[in-house]
C-alpha cells in the first residue's frame, strides 16, 4: 500500500525544547528529512519558545533544496505564555504577529494562521476581533488560509459554527490529544466541524504531549493521577511483553498508540512532533504500517500475543474515553 505522507504533519513545537533540547543541527536534518518524504506541513507558534526562530533558520538553510512553494507553514497567534494575561486577541496584535512571525520564518506569506488556544479568552474576542482581521489578511495575500486550534471540542465547534452562521466559516480547525489511546471524542465532533463548513481537520498530539511515550510523562503533564497511574501500567505491560518476545527495540507503548491514532481516517492530517530525522522515519513507519492495521476501525494486529496486549492496553484506558482535563487550568 503506498501512503500519502502530506496526510502527515511535522510539529515543530518540539524545537523550543518543552520535550528537551534539540540542536540546530538535528533540526535542520529533521525538517530536511520531512520535507525530502513529501510532509510538507510544518506547525509552529510564537508560543513553543523559539520554535519559529529555529524553523525558519533551517528554512533559510535549506531553501536550495526545497523553495518556499515545496511547503506550508502553519503558525498561530493570540497566546504568548502560559497564563490567560499574555493573550492578545487585538486587531493590533494580530497584524504585529503576523508580521513577527514572518520575520521569524523568513517568508512574506504564512499558509496557515490560527487563533491559538481558543478557549482561553472569551468567544467574542475571537470571533468579533482576531477572525476578522485574519479573514481581511488572507483577502490581501498576506494569509492564505484562517483557523483555530484548543482542547475542549465543544468550543472549537461553537467558534467554528459561529463563522459558519456569518458566511465566513473557517479554513482549519487543529484538535490535539482527542484521539489516541486513552481518548477518542473526536469522531464525534468531526462530522459536526464538517457540517459548519471546516475544510482541513488536523489531529494533533497521538502521544497525547508525551503521556504515551515509552518515557516519564512530563512533569507538568495536565492528566489526573488516575490516568497516569493508567498510562503506567500499560508500559509495564508492553515492557514485560517486549522482553518476553526479544522485540524490545521494536514495540513501545508509543508504538502502539502512533498504530492507533493514525489508523483514524476522518481527518486531513495528523500532527506528530519530531526533533530529530530519525522520529521523523519512525513517525512515516507507523503512519504506513497504521494504514494496515487500521485499529480505529476495529482491524486487529496479526500476531495474536501482540493483539492480546492491545486489548489489555484498551481495557486499562477504557474509562478514562471521555475524560478530558481543564482547558484553561485553574493556576492560568
């Protein structure tokens, strides 16, 4: 089966180092590595420290080999720290960030632009201010496509629905950690998106921020103890059946969620965080090897032990299917 690997998306949140430190160099052979497999979606923000700064010096490197028309940059606006109080939804800001940000990524036009964050501030700041003035900078050129991403669903399809009502809906809508292993509310709300007219859904996050990573969650990680508790035991499980089966260096509970999450077929892409060219291989692996299994649509792993730890996995997280945490947290 060939895969269509612009379906695949390189987060490059990872480059400001929340998921620890990656070097210039690394950055530029990861990016050269996405581009070079057809990824031609790169996702970025002021927000994710200088992520911005540090995709566009590898751009700017690399512009010989790949010209600005080889891909799409998608950048946000709107958040510029953790707490609500460094939101800025202004007129004013939105056109100082653009410009900002196309300093930063050294092109004269952004792909895509999103309102960041979207259930922090209230809607009518964003669909009375930010929107507007992003809609009045794609019909200049400066913006090609106009957007929002944010956790909790229901605001992004009120926000969506909004622009739909007023006969401007929106380009994109990115939704990160509602489909992976532990949770799976976002079938419900995709149709919904269609329906206010959303062109291009992007599911961020299958490790849902590093919760399923074969590593410690991170130590800010929003997920209640329960679920981490959850989230700990499965990798003891796949530890234990890794070893049994000498397949340590193949099978991880990353493994296994990347083989769930990208089986989802719904959306337009998938976004993955990569800092390093050979995450950018392992992420094209699973996406092609999930386009076989197809696990979201109930398709089974061929080996039966690995199957059995599947299930075990999915009746370990079961509960937690429709949870989700604070959106903003009560210390923002």
């Amino acid at each position: 089966m060939l895969c269509d690997n612009s379906k695949i998306g390189l987060g490059c949140g990872v480059f400001g180092g929340a998921y620890g430190p990656a070097s210039q160099s690394d950055i530029v052979d990861t990016v050269r590595a996405a581009l070079g497999s057809d990824i031609t979606l790169l996702d970025t923000s002021p927000y994710y420290n200088d992520s911005e700064v540090r995709l566009g010096s590898a751009l700017l490197e690399l512009r010989s080999e790949f010209p600005r028309s080889s891909y799409r940059i998608c950048t946000k606006l709107g958040r510029y720290g953790y707490r609500q109080a460094d939101f800025d939804y202004s007129a004013a800001r939105v056109v100082d960030s653009v410009n900002e940000s196309m300093h930063r990524l050294h092109t004269d036009y952004l792909d895509i632009v999103l309102c960041h964050d979207v259930e922090f501030v209230d809607c009518q700041q964003v669909v009375d201010v930010a929107l507007p003035k992003l809609f009045e900078l794609k019909r200049r050129g400066i913006v090609r496509q106009v957007g929002i991403s944010g956790y909790p669903l229901d605001v992004l399809l009120r926000i969506a629905q909004v622009q739909f009502e007023r006969n401007q809906p929106l380009d994109v809508c990115l939704s990160y950690c509602n489909f992976n292993l532990h949770c799976q509310l976002l079938p419900d709300y995709v149709p919904q998106l269609r329906d206010a007219g959303v062109k291009t859904i992007v599911a961020a996050s299958p490790l849902s921020m590093g919760l399923l990573s074969r590593d410690a969650t991170p130590p800010w990680h929003p997920a209640k103890p329960e679920l981490q508790a959850a989230v700990a035991r499965c990798n003891e499980l796949v530890r234990s059946f890794a070893g049994l089966n000498d397949c340590a260096e193949d099978l991880s509970l990353a493994t296994m969620a990347e083989d769930f999450a990208f089986s989802y077929d719904q959306v337009d892409v998938h976004l993955v965080g990569a800092k390093t060219s050979s995450e950018v291989c392992c992420a094209l692996e699973a996406y092609a090897r999930a386009q076989k299994l197809r696990l979201a649509s109930g398709g089974r792993y061929p080996d039966a032990g690995l199957q059995q730890l599947y299930e075990q996995i999915r009746q370990l997280l079961g509960p937690f299917a429709g949870y989700t945490w604070p959106s903003p947290p009560a210390d923002a």
